[in-house]
C-alpha cells in the first residue's frame, strides 16, 4: 500500500523499491509539509516535521527555490505558485475542469450557491473545481484538499462503486484513525461519533446506489449541508461527482434536496454530454510538452554544487511531462517530453508510484489526484497581491524607491499592495487609498487596456479636473496619451497628481491578455529625471511584472485569482 498524505516521511521508506529516488522522496515529503503547514514553515520547523536532518533539509529547499517551487524568506520556506504546475499537469491531464467547470459555474450562479466537482482518491475525495459565494458563511475548502470519503455527499457516491478490496481498505483506515487526524481539511471526530459515522456510511452508500444521489447532512461540521450527483463519462463510470453546497440559514437538508436536485440533475446531463462530445471529438492535439530540463538541471548543478539536489529536481520534472493530450505516457514518452535519460524517467516514475502520484496500467503512466497535495490547496486560494509582494520587494530593493501595485476601482485606481522604502522623503501612500485614474501611471496603463470607445468614455466620465498645473484635463489630449501608452507598454506621469511626484508603470496581464492590474515606481523628481526613469527604472519595472504574470498564469490556469 503506498504511503498516504500524512504518513510519516520515515514510515514511507517500509517496502521501498530498490530503484527508488530518495533525495526524491525527501523533496516530496517537504512540500508535503509545507502543504499542511498552509504553506510556510521554518527551516528549523520543517526539520523537526520531516525527520530530515537540517543540511539535508537546506539542501532541499535550495534545490526547490531554484525551481521556483519555494520561496526562501529569512528562515522560512515558503510555498511559490510555481509549485501549482505539479497539480495544473494533473488537471490539464483528467481535462475534467476545462470541461465541466463552465457548468458548476453557471449552476452556481443558476442557484446562488457554492458548486464544486470532486474525485475519489482512494477512500476519500478531492475538489478539483470551486465555484464559490462570497459570504460570511461559505465553502472554505480548497482545491486539492483531501476529505474521509464518509464525511462527504461524494463519498458516498464514489463508494457506491467500490469493489470488495476498496471496502477493506475503508475500514483498515478507520481503524488505524478513527478520529480523522489524517485529514487536516476537516475537524477531527470524537470516538463515539467517529463510530456512527461508519455505520451510517454503508447505510447512505446503499442508499446513493438506489437513488442515484447522496446527501451530507452536516457530516463534516453542524451547519453544512451538501448534495452530491454522479458525473458519468461515456464508459458508464463515475468521472467526478458534481457538489452543491449550502448553509442550514439557508437550507436543511430535504430542502437542498427538493429545491435544487432537479436543476442540478439537468447540470449533469449537460457535462456528460459534455464529455460525449469530447469523447466523439478526434483525439485531441497534445500541448507542448514542457521545455527539456535536462541541460537545466545539470547546469543548475554546476553552478550551485552540492546545494542542488539534481534528482530531486528532475524527479519532480517528471510531472509535469504530462499535461494536456498527455494523460497517459509510456516510459520513452515521458523522457523524450523532459529531455531525461530514459533510466532516469524510470527511476523517477518508479519513486513517485510508490509514493501514490503516479498510477500504472500495462506500458502506460497516469498521474493521480494526489499530486494535488504539493502546494495546490494553499495557493488555490490566494490573491493577486500576495503573488505580487515579493516581486514588489525585490523591485523596491533594486530601484531603491517605493512599488506599489492597484487595481481598476471605477474610474479610480486602488492600490492593493505596496512596499515603501525607507527615505526621510518618500511617497506615502497606504493599501486602500484610491487616486484618480487619469492622473497615475497605473491608471493610464489599465485605461490603454480598454478597447478606445470605453476609454473615451471612461475619461469623459470622470470630468477630470486639475490637481497641478501639469496636469492633463481634455478627454481628448488623455485618449491622444493613452493611445502612446498602449503602443509603447509604459506611462509616464510627471507632477499631475502631485507636485514633486514621478511614477513610471507597466500593465499587468491575465494569461488571456487582459491588463488586470499595474505596478509602478514613484519618486521624488528630484531622485531621478523622466530620461533615467525610463533608461534605468523601467527595465527593472517590466522584469518585475514578468515574474508577477508567470506566476500568474500558473495560479490560475485553474482556478479564479482575485485581482485584490
């Protein structure tokens, strides 16, 4: 039986292959640990949670910030989005979310309620999708998030299915922890409710077969309840399960049931049809596969030495060699998409299906949900400010002056994150403040975004009015501005805002293209001319919006990002 999410690092070696990685394996179970710890841990913590002596947990740290997977942060390891890439292999792989998730969206709009489709790993259940309701009481779990199988509406449809030897396997992992602690998404339960939980399972099973639906009845907390449906793909198996969510202020139990199982059913038939078409649809082109890391990582070794574990960084490689048109690789398949030695893929493959990623039938390989428990549960929630803070930092540190980071809030720009430097005159401005956007830099970038005729309104809109005596007032001198703007990627705002004051900004772009956001540099126009800002600030402007957009694009190939 391969190891679980919360088996311990040493427990895991029992029954190890002999061709196994394990500088491999310890990089695994560290971002395992990251991963429960929500995604930050100290060096020192991390060596007690792992078991790992500290020059081995240091070397796997270095090895994975090289990879963009951690970000090391005075003694704290700290879980990039890079890392997501690990996961978004796995659901680019199933298609399921690019699939289905247009659906649960809609349904949940449909029914103003959270809608969420989840998998069977193993004897419990993972969400694959969210589409959640922003309210004080809402779905707080997370993308990859690992739930007991009998606490949940899914659960009890995947078990409908379950063979004799899955059973077994149920009940061999209730023993071992009846309480639940091996699942971190849910609170633990009591012995004796622990106990009823079992025997009501089998009950609610037998009753999902029968009726082609399941209830949670605030099974995983009082005031949740669920309803779950089967999502069948064209075989006649189970592909996912489509969730429901709701609060008791809002529904018990029979009444989710009654008022929402109908439209929810009508849901389902549209994603199986969904997957019939997909099905009827020649096979689909395979997305490139992943750049060959080879040449990366053996460079990276030359360079770093002992500190980059080489194994590990190719072992983890090997993951992403799936993907899109990738769900199912043979072993020369796998080495030729990571540029690997077809010894090495195998050894790597070997490793991680001991480990449980990666599932095997006949010559072929398949990722399994699990590898959404690297990274992905944390970071499925985070924010555009949080992905931009340490590129914010990095820029304020080269550029020695403050970078700020803001959104479109109407006509206003709104900064959403910012670090300041240290000056006995610098520009003080708090996270929340909002400014006029015909008079920033971030604004004039975010406004060259729109298509013209919004622009145009937008600026007549607004009524602008003089701030200084530089300032830009005429619509229709700002849209001649934004149209330059848009062409050359930049803007430029000298003392319209404030006398004194210089920025200099770039658009941030979603991985559609759309300018999501703006970062910029302001000054005292004393620190620097207009000349030197764009000679010397600018460059270091765009490289910092390029790490904070490929960060971007990985975080949210799946799931939605909130711009603030």
């Amino acid at each position: 039986m391969p190891p679980t999410d919360t088996t311990p690092p040493h427990a895991a070696t029992a029954g190890v292959p002999a061709e196994a990685v394990t500088p491999l394996m310890r990089g695994i179970a560290v971002l395992r640990r990251l991963t429960e710890a929500d995604g930050t841990l100290s060096l020192s913590e991390l060596e007690r949670a792992t078991g790992l002596a500290r020059s081995t947990v240091d070397r796997v740290t270095a090895t994975l910030a090289r990879m963009g997977f951690v970000r090391l942060d005075g003694r704290d390891a700290v879980l990039a989005p890079r890392v997501m890439e690990l996961g978004n292999a796995y659901l680019a792989a199933l298609r399921l979310p690019a699939l289905l998730g247009g659906h649960a969206d809609a349904l949940a709009d449909a029914l103003d309620e959270s809608v969420s489709l989840a998998v069977p790993d193993r004897d419990g259940i993972r969400f694959l999708h969210q589409a959640t309701r922003r309210r004080a009481m809402s779905l707080s779990f997370r993308i990859g998030d690992l739930l007991p199988a009998e606490r949940t509406a899914p659960g009890a449809v995947f078990a409908a299915e379950w063979s004799e030897a899955e059973w077994a396997r149920w009940r061999e992992r209730r023993a071992a922890d009846p309480e639940h602690h091996g699942f971190p998404a849910v609170p633990p339960r009591d012995a004796g409710c622990a106990a009823a939980d079992g025997a009501r399972f089998e009950e609610r099973v037998r009753q999902a077969r029968t009726r082609g639906w399941a209830l949670d009845d605030q099974l995983i907390e009082p005031g949740l309840v669920a309803l779950s449906v089967p999502v069948r793909a064209p075989d006649g198996s189970v592909a996912c399960a489509a969730n429901v969510v709701s609060h008791t202020s809002r529904h018990d139990a029979a009444s989710l049931r009654d008022s929402l199982l109908p439209r929810l059913r009508e849901t389902v038939r549209e994603m199986e049809r969904e997957l019939r078409e997909a099905q009827d649809v020649s096979r689909e082109a395979a997305a490139p596969p992943p750049a060959p890391l080879a040449a990366w990582t053996a460079a990276s070794k030359q360079e770093l030495g002992r500190e980059f574990i080489e194994s590990l960084a190719r072992g983890l490689t090997v993951l992403t060699a799936f993907g899109a048109g990738r769900a199912e690789l043979t072993l020369s398949e796998a080495a030729e998409a990571t540029g690997l030695a077809r010894a090495t893929a195998r050894r790597a493959l070997i490793t991680l299906e001991h480990l449980g990623y990666v599932a095997s039938e006949g010559r072929t390989f398949r990722l399994t949900p699990r590898v959404l428990a690297l990274g992905y549960p944390p970071l499925s929630r985070t924010t555009l400010p949080r992905i931009a803070a340490p590129h914010l930092a990095t820029l304020a540190a080269r550029v020695h002056d403050s970078a700020s980071l803001a959104v479109l809030a109407g006509d206003d720009i709104q900064y959403t994150a910012r670090v300041a430097t240290t000056r006995v005159m610098s520009v003080n401005i708090t996270i929340g403040t909002r400014l006029p956007g015909y008079a920033t830099a971030m604004g004039r970038v975010m406004l060259a975004g729109l298509p013209p005729a919004e622009r145009y309104a937008r600026l007549v809109r607004a009524e602008p009015r003089p701030l200084t005596p530089r300032t830009v007032t005429s619509p229709d001198e700002l849209a001649a501005l934004l149209d330059r703007v848009a062409d050359q990627g930049y803007a430029l705002v000298d003392e319209e805002l404030e006398e004194g004051l210089r920025s200099i900004a770039v658009p941030v772009r979603s991985g559609t293209g759309e300018v999501v956001a703006a970062v910029n540099v302001a000054m005292h126009t004393v620190r620097r001319s207009a000349e030197e800002c764009v000679a010397d600030v600018l460059p270091e402007l765009r490289a910092a919006v390029a790490g904070i957009e490929a960060d971007l694009h990985v975080a949210g190939r799946f799931t939605h990002i909130p711009a603030s």
